[in-house]
C-alpha cells in the first residue's frame, strides 16, 4: 500500500461512545431548507425539473434573480418546536440541517459573510433555534455544509491560473472561519455533513483539509464528519489510494442503498434519501415517484439490516411550513415506529441467510433478533436458516397477544414458523430469542451423495 500523508487515519470502525450512538441512531432526518424554497423549482412561469435546491444552474433563471431571493425570505409560520415535536413523534433520533447549501447563503449569522439570515427580511438566526428545539426532544442535531459556494468571489471548481490559486486560498479562510464559526456558536453539535467536495480545486487540498477536520475535532471531541469531507494526497475522496474509509463513516449512498452486507464492506455507512425521485429543497410540483410510507420503512428496515443509518429528506417552503405530503408521512412512519421501535434502535446486521419475507436485525446489546416480514409466503411458511450451533429458545410476536411459534425443524439449521394470520396490514415484526449451542443438536441427516 502507497504511503499517505493525509490518508485514512483509523482503520475500521470507531468504537468510542459517540460513535457508538451514531451507530445505534437507526432513523435520522435530513432537512434541507434556503432561498431554493421560495420558487420551489418554478421561475417566470416555467417549471424546473431538476432538483429545486439546484435552480440557480438553470437557464431558466438567472443568476441575479437567485442572488437576490435572500431580499424576499421571510418564513413567517417557521416554527423549530414543531418540527421538532414532528420528527420525535416520527421517531428519528438525530437530525442534519443545512447550515449553507451550495448557493452560499447562510441560515445562521455568519461574520464572514453579508449573504446571510441577517440581512433577509427574516433577520434572525434559525439554526440556532432549531439546535435548541431538537435538543429539547432528545433529538442530535449534525449540520450540512457545502464547501462548494457558488456567493463566494473566492470560490472555484478548479485551479488553472496563479489568480485562481491566490483567490482560493482567500475561500479556503473563509471556509475554516465559518466552519470554526459554526462549532462555536452551536457547541452541542454531534457532527458535519459535508458535501460539495467534488471539485478539482479541493481535492488539491489534502493538506488543509486534514488540519481543518483535526482542528474541528479538537474543537469537539468526538466529532463524527463522514466520508465527504477529505481528500486524500491523490485527491481520493470517501475511500483512500489504499481503499481505507476516509472519516468516520461511509457518506456514499445518496439516494441509493447497499444491497448486500458485502456492499457495505462492514464499514459505518448513512443513506440519504428523498421522497420523490430527486428533491432536496422543496418543490411545488413533484412529479414521477413519490415513496409511500411502506416504501420509507423498508429502506430504514433494510438500511439496519446492513448496519446502516437511514435518514429521510425535509423539504420545508419558503414560508417555512412542512408540506402536507412529508406530514402524512411522519405521522404513518410514527405510528409504525411507536409500536416497532425495538426492531430498528441499537439493531444492526447479524449473519443469517437473508430470506425473502424480509429482513433481519439484531439488537447490539441483548442480542435479540428480530424478522421484520413485509412478504407473507402463499403457504405462510417463514423460513429461517442460522448458522451451525444456533439454537431457537424463544420466538414470538413483538405486538399483539405476544403468540409463540414453535420452530418446525426442515433441515439441519433450517426451519419454518408458520404465520396464521391471513394478510398482513403492516410490515410485522417477530423477536426471536436465540442461544449458541456448545455443541451440535442432533439434527435433520444430510443425504450422503
Ligand atoms: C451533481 O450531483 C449532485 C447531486 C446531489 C447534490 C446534493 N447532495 C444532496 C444531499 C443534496 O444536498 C443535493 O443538492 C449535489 C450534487
């Protein structure tokens, strides 16, 4: 393996108690809030159909007209104790808002720049309001910041001339100071979400980058910052020259979720995902798919399932109100979360043949296991295979009147526990107590072949 200066700097997982309590989240929410809410993805009429919180890249709209939205943003109804009673009722454990996206604008009063809350109509810090409501519901707050900054003079994508290099060393203090700014003004942070670290001009910094997370962490010990922050010497981002995980997470599945544990080569991984197909910032009109709330529980189900984190997109308008479809949403999710809770919070991956009624988790600390089916068998015969020297002690319904199943042995470490009821309403979740055998029980003959 090559020599790195500013490389991995941890081989496998953190195993101290913050990271631990990431790791044990489950369910986050993701929030993503600015300008971009005030046309929600229209402009002079025209529909956008790209991502709204991207409409200034559209020709559509001018730059100027984007630049100048921050004179018309005022959320009167915005209203942080709610939303934070919203997301405690839906059952996410920690919550990412963006503190800047890639225009620049900031939602908190920031020093280093005029393009911020103070000087909109509004004229006050929200996310310094919003820490403070998810901290009172016990809910971790980790800020979103995009390093690319499309206000910033000193920004670039790339670095060709001597006059690039000078202005982006001026961006590069910029971008420390607000990010320094940040972890002091809001202290009680559990981490950053970084994106908007693709560009050519900073994965040539290494270096800074690497001082920069260092100097962050020092600020506050025990800061969880994922995999999209730091390039590595060759310019390498979320994985190393060597393969090894930058940071202290895997922030690659935007969007997207690993389909075996494999995928995840066992490494601490979050999924971002939105309700319709791409929508961060809000939209008016969303248009194609939009996921029902079975579809949201089982990308949660099957993120634990990997030993991953899911977290479900927020896009607030530009009043600062939650729309009706992501309230419906919460409020189905919660009423499965509120009676499933124990299947998903300090659950992970556990090694048993996947099956195709669903998924399994397992619970870090008792070690209980739970089949979450969301696909009931025509004969409704669930299949369950362990490893060897497993033993099935107890299983039985986590809801309801806590009925049994007594495990039908159909092979050796292969049985089937037979559902009685006829359909099933909601994904349903079955514990399963086990213990390892010391030593083999007599068991189903294998056919000599
Ligand atoms: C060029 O492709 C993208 C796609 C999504 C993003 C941003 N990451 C998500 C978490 C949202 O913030 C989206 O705007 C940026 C660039």
């Amino acid at each position: 393996s090559m020599t790195l200066e500013h490389g991995a700097h941890r081989i496998g997982k953190r195993i101290d108690s913050k990271m631990s309590r990431w790791r044990n989240y489950g369910f986050g929410q993701f929030i993503h809030w600015g300008l971009y809410a005030i046309p929600g993805g229209h402009w002079n009429g025209e529909y956008y159909g790209g991502a709204a919180e991207w409409i200034r890249s559209w020709k559509g709209m001018p730059n100027e007209d984007y630049d100048n939205l921050y004179t018309e943003f005022d959320p009167v109804d915005f209203d942080p104790k709610a939303w934070a009673e919203q997301a405690k009722d839906m059952g996410a454990r920690y919550m990412i808002i963006t503190t800047k996206h890639h225009d620049g604008f900031c939602l908190w009063p920031s020093e280093f720049t005029d393009y911020d809350v103070t000087n909109a109509p509004y004229g006050q810090d929200i996310i310094g309001p919003l820490v403070e409501a998810y901290d009172a519901e016990g809910i971790d707050v980790y800020l979103y910041f995009s390093v690319m900054d499309w206000n910033h003079p000193g920004y670039r994508s790339k670095l060709e001339t001597a006059e690039d290099r000078e202005a982006y060393e001026g961006f590069k203090e910029f971008t420390r100071n607000q990010l320094l700014e940040l972890l002091e003004r809001y202290p009680s942070t559990k981490g950053l979400w970084f994106d908007g670290t693709w560009d050519a001009a900073w994965k040539e910094q290494a270096e800074f980058a690497d001082n920069l997370a260092m100097e962050m962490r020092e600020m506050i010990p025990g800061l969880i910052i994922g995999s999209r922050f730091r390039p590595d010497d060759y310019g390498n981002r979320h994985f190393d020259s060597n393969g090894d995980l930058m940071g202290d997470y895997e922030q690659g599945w935007e969007r997207k979720l690993p389909d075996t544990y494999e995928d995840t080569k066992g490494n601490d991984w979050d999924c971002v995902m939105t309700v319709p197909e791409n929508q961060w910032g809000y939209h008016s009109d969303w248009r194609g798919h939009v996921k029902t709330s079975y579809e949201l529980i089982e990308m949660l189900v099957k993120s634990v399932s990997l030993d991953g984190n899911f977290v479900m997109n927020f896009g607030p308008n530009g009043q600062g109100e939650i729309r009706k479809e992501e309230r419906q949403l919460a409020k189905e999710i919660g009423e499965w979360m509120h009676k499933n809770q124990k299947a998903i919070y300090d659950c992970g991956y556990i090694d048993w043949e996947k099956q195709d009624w669903g998924y399994y988790t397992r619970n870090r600390e008792s070690g209980e296991v739970y089949m979450i089916v969301f696909n009931k068998p025509i004969n409704g015969a669930l299949r369950i295979k362990t490893p060897a020297k497993i033993n099935l002690d107890k299983i039985f319904d986590l809801n309801g009147p806590q009925k049994t199943y007594r495990p039908e042995e159909i092979h050796r470490n292969e049985y089937f526990i037979h559902l009685d009821e006829a359909l099933l309403e909601t994904p349903k979740v079955i514990v399963i107590q086990y213990s390892e055998a010391t030593n083999q029980t007599k068991g189903y003959d294998k056919a000599k072949t």
